[in-house]
C-alpha cells in the first residue's frame, strides 16, 4: 500500500517518527487502526442509543 501525504503531514509524521524512535509506517498503521476502532465503537453507541430510544416504534414496527 502506498500512502500519499501531503508535504506538511508528511514532515510532521517524520518528525513525530523521530520523536518516538518509531517508524513512520509504524505510526501510520496505529492511526489508521484507532481511527478505524474509535468509528466502529461511535457507530455502535448510536446505534444502541437509537433502538433504546426508538424501541417502541420499533417493535410495533415489527409487529406489522
């Protein structure tokens, strides 16, 4: 996979990189994956929330 950053970001990665004597893919990688675990947990808290506030629409719904 090839990343395509900016030139701003990617100095800023660099630098942070350097900073935690860490890789910039190694970095990148751990953004990506907590971006992609913090979506899925927002997504299922409002869902939940949704068919807590929506239950008895939706079992009559059900019902039909």
């Amino acid at each position: 996979m090839t990343l395509r950053l900016s030139e701003a970001d990617d100095r800023l990665l660099t630098e942070r990189a350097a900073l935690e004597k860490r890789s910039k893919q190694e970095i990148a990688a751990e953004a990506i994956h907590l971006y992609l675990t913090r979506r899925t947990e927002l997504f299922n808290k409002a869902l939940d929330r949704i068919m807590d506030e929506d239950r008895e629409l939706l079992d009559r719904l059900a019902d039909q």
